[in-house]
C-alpha cells in the first residue's frame, strides 16, 4: 500500500500531512470522502481506496 498512498496523495500534500494526522480508523474514512466531495478528490477505484485506506490505518491511526 506504500506505492498506492504515496503516488495517490501527494499530487495534493506531503507525507507529512499524512504521517501527523493519526487519526482514528473512522476518521481515515470519512476524510477519504470529504476530499473526494469537498477538495476535488479524484474518485479511484475500489481496490485501490481499500489498499489507501488499510495503508494509512495500520501505519498512522491513533487506534493503533
């Protein structure tokens, strides 16, 4: 998921952004859509969002 999350989310910020969020898992879902609805966020595929998703809550969640 490291490839997906860096090549997905930089054209918009850094890692940086990511890496001090620590969000929680629901969290993490629920600014996946707001970016998608509200920043102009391109729709991706299904497999690829899951791939994000579970990259970003192993490694910077706050539930873990």
């Amino acid at each position: 998921g490291v490839a997906e999350t860096y090549y997905g989310c930089t054209a918009c910020h850094s890692t940086a952004i990511i890496k001090q969020q620590r969000l929680s898992d629901a969290c993490w879902d629920y600014l996946w859509d707001w970016m998608i609805k509200e920043q102009g966020m391109a729709e991706t595929d299904e497999e690829t969002k899951a791939t994000i998703l579970a990259y970003v809550k192993k490694h910077f969640s706050s539930q873990r």
